[in-house]
C-alpha cells in the first residue's frame, strides 16, 4: 500500500465516521430530514420488528413513533471499516438508550448492539445502502427511573427529541453539521 492509498482509505474511514455520528445526532434530534440525507435513494434498513425495508419505510416508522419517544441518545464505540473503492462495510458498535411513552407512564430501553453496514460514495459522498440492526443486549426498566431533583441534574436543560432540544438554539455551526 502506497502513502496515498493509506490517505485515501484514512480519508474515507474518517468520512464513514462522520456518517456514523451524524446518523446518531439526526435520529436523537428527531431530524428525518438530515436521516433521510444519510442514505442512498434505494437504501435498505431492517430495524427488526420495528421496520424492516427500504430506508424510506424506517423513517416513516420513526416518524409515526416521534410522538412516543421522550429521549434518546444513540452512543457509538467501536468502529470496523473495510473500504475497496467506492464500496465500504462498517461494523459500529452502539448503546442505543430510548425513554418511551407507553400506556400512561415512561419506560426505558437499552439496546446494545451493532449496526452492520453496506456504503457506497456515488458523487463524491458516502452514504448508506443498507444498514441491519444486531441486539447483543437489551434492558427495560418499566417505569422509567428518570430523577431530575438531584443537585447536578436540577434546573438543567431538558434535552427534545425533536427541534425544541437547547441545541438548536445554542450552535450556529453544529447544528448544520
């Protein structure tokens, strides 16, 4: 491998990366715009029994479920890139942490898992074209445990799933990332 095909395969891992992470803060935030700009047009998601199909079918799921979803926060630890040309795979280890509504009281669901991913950069931009959902782990805790009365909680912004989170307000340049 030359020292321009390690920059090349340095310059797309990075790439997917970002992709990785801007997927997280797009479905946190509750952006299904920015989601929809992460994936190729024929792309295909299988988020289990959730949604399983195209990536337009997933997030018209999600968008059918925002009214049920108080918070969540997708955490990524480990990721395994193989990139051959404008083809890549990805294996992104996640804590996926969701606060939902459900019959008059909050629960919360912890999912560890990983997303195994299929990349193409079509244009000059990597984007997914397929992504499946593995869970190793998962815990419920019905209700939801929530306690903002602590001393370092109370009184701090409450983070939205949705376009009401502090953050919007607070970046000019993250936001748009």
């Amino acid at each position: 491998m030359t020292i321009d095909d390690a920059y090349d395969e340095m310059i797309d891992e990075f790439r997917l990366g970002k992709l990785a992470h801007a997927y997280c803060r797009a479905v946190d935030r509750g952006d299904i715009a920015a989601l929809k700009a992460l994936y190729h047009d024929d792309a295909v998601d299988a988020h289990g029994g959730f949604s399983a199909g195209s990536a337009d079918e997933f997030l018209d799921q999600l968008t059918a479920a925002r009214p049920y979803i108080r918070s969540m926060q997708h955490h990524i630890t480990t990721m395994n890139f193989a990139v051959s040309k404008d083809f890549a795979e990805g294996e992104i280890y996640t804590i996926a942490v969701h606060t939902l509504a459900a019959g008059g009281r909050d629960v919360d669901v912890i999912v560890g898992g990983r997303y195994l991913d299929k990349y193409e950069k079509r244009h000059g931009a990597w984007k997914f074209t397929a992504r499946t959902i593995v869970t190793d782990w998962a815990r419920v805790t019905d209700p939801s445990t929530m306690d903002d009365t602590r001393p370092i909680t109370r009184d701090t912004l409450k983070g939205s799933p949705d376009a009401n989170d502090p953050s919007h307000q607070f970046f000019s340049l993250l936001g748009r990332a």
